[in-house]
C-alpha cells in the first residue's frame, strides 16, 4: 500500500509538532509482523545479522519489562520492507522540509499486559552524534490502541520548548514515567496537553524530535504491539565531537576513518527529492515478496 499525506495534516503537524494518521500498514503487512515480532523476540535473525540493540530476549529478560529491539530492518525483511517505504521517507522529508530522508534506525516494540511505562523524553535528546541534529518519527500500531493499554502520548506544542541536549531520567519502566515532561513544562511556565493516540491497528502517527512523549504502563489484557521509523535528513553526517554520547557509543562504529559522510548500507537513503534512493533497498524488499 501507499500513503500521502495531505497539506492539512502538514499544517497540523507543524503547528502541533505530531500528527495522527491512518492506514500506514495493511492487515496482511500486520499478520506477518506480529509472527516476525516473536521471533526476534526468540533471538531468531531471519537474515542472520544481529539488530544494532536487542534489549529484551525470551529466557533472559524481565518479562514484565516492554521488549524493545533497535534496527531489525537488518535482521528481518519483513520489518524491512515496512520501514524502508519510499512513501514514508517522502512523508517525513515533507514534514522536515528535507531534501530526503535517511533511516536513523527502526524500532520494534511490544508492551505485553502489566508491561511498565517509557519514561517521557524528547528524541533528539539522544542524537548529539550527528548533525544536523533533526530527527522525524513515523510510528505504526500493530494492535489497537486505547489509554487503557500503554498508547503513546504526546504533549501538543513541546516541540517548541526548551532543547534538552542530554537525555535526563530512566526511559524503561520509571517510578514515574511522566516527571521530566512536567518539569520542563514547570520550567516553561505550560500546562501540558497531554494527548493519547488512540488508533485502530494500521494507523499510527508522525513526531517532531523536540516533541515530549512516552507511554504509561498496559493496564489491559491484551498486547501492544507497533513498529517505528525515526529519520533523518538525506544530508546528514556524523559529528566526531558528538561520538561518545547518547546512541554514539552503538553508531559510532558505522562512522569512516577518513570523513564524517554517513554510509548508505548501514543509513539507508528512502526518499531523496531528486529521485536517488539507496540501490540496495529494492533487493531486501523484493526478498520479502518471493
């Protein structure tokens, strides 16, 4: 399927800095997700290449705790094929008013029943190892979603607050999940605005990284499942001075000896306005589909 979004949803999205969307994923797409969810889960790498972060595994992990893998796009197609859309790309340069977009990483998350909060947080926060330092999120919910099963909340209107340039606070399963939300919000003198995405499965939504987000805990019987794109911009590249901080310690290892260019294996290009797209995507997806 294809999806494009409309000048309305841009405008809402610039002035809210999120967007709440439907129909990003079709029901086959969905079925087939949640079989490979598991099996990542398992430790079972479709492709044989290891996720950049694998922090949750059957056996070995708190099964209360939300599982959470980064960059599966390499170790399953089928994650691949959904994450390496041109549409989204496309959809994301729109919003960034980018000349294309690059993929930052993937996220493969599942929060099972009692399954504890994500502490609120602002995305770039984590980025200070490449510049320019914009990040753009598509987020896609595998299940449905209510207030009732950890959904993704969004304060409308943080993405113009305060800069936070370091990460503050614990993201898995805090005390409290919302408290570095309400204090920048104390600092900007704001009563937060706090909004639940409430979709059917397939749907989803886009973020600023200065938006403040996180989800509370799965107070529901049922699983919650959804699959994230964060891009950047096409022109991105690696700041030496930034390694060392936030995820640098994990993407610094994709970084040249000799310049600071990012490499398209590993940041692929999805979208470029005029019209490159890295050679090598259509050959993963095309797997998938044999």
């Amino acid at each position: 399927m294809s999806f494009s979004l409309t000048n309305k949803q841009i405008e809402r999205f610039r002035d809210d800095g999120f967007v709440v969307v439907d129909k990003l994923v079709d029901e086959k797409a969905i079925a087939q997700l949640h079989t490979r969810f598991d099996r990542l889960f398992q430790g079972d790498f479709e492709t044989g290449t290891r996720p950049d972060e694998v922090n949750w595994q059957e056996g070995e992990s708190d099964p209360e705790l939300t599982r959470q893998i980064c960059n599966a796009w390499k170790s399953d197609r089928c994650v691949a094929a959904t994450v390496l859309r041109e549409d989204l790309g496309h959809a994301l340069a729109q919003l960034g008013s980018w000349p294309g977009t690059r993929i930052v990483q993937d996220n493969v998350i599942s929060k099972p029943p009692g399954g504890g909060a994500l502490g609120y947080h602002q995305d770039n926060a984590y980025l200070a190892w490449y510049t320019p330092r914009e990040m753009l999120t598509c987020w896609i919910a595998l299940d449905a979603t209510s207030s009732a099963n950890g959904i993704l909340e969004f304060v409308k209107g943080s993405h113009r607050w305060q800069r936070q340039l370091q990460p503050q606070g614990e993201f898995h399963n805090p005390a409290d999940y919302q408290i570095e939300m309400e204090t920048a919000a104390q600092q900007e003198g704001q009563t937060p605005e706090v909004i639940h995405v409430e979709v059917p499965r397939g749907g989803g939504s886009f973020h600023h990284g200065w938006m403040w987000h996180g989800s509370g805990a799965n107070r529901s019987l049922d699983w919650r499942r959804s699959l994230v794109l964060h891009g950047m911009r096409s022109d991105t590249q690696f700041v030496p001075e930034g390694l060392g901080y936030g995820n640098g310690p994990v993407y610094s290892r994709y970084k040249h000896l000799d310049d600071c260019d990012m490499d398209e294996n590993h940041f692929p290009i999805l979208w470029r306005q005029d019209g490159h797209r890295t050679a090598g995507i259509s050959t993963v997806i095309a797997a998938q589909h044999d």
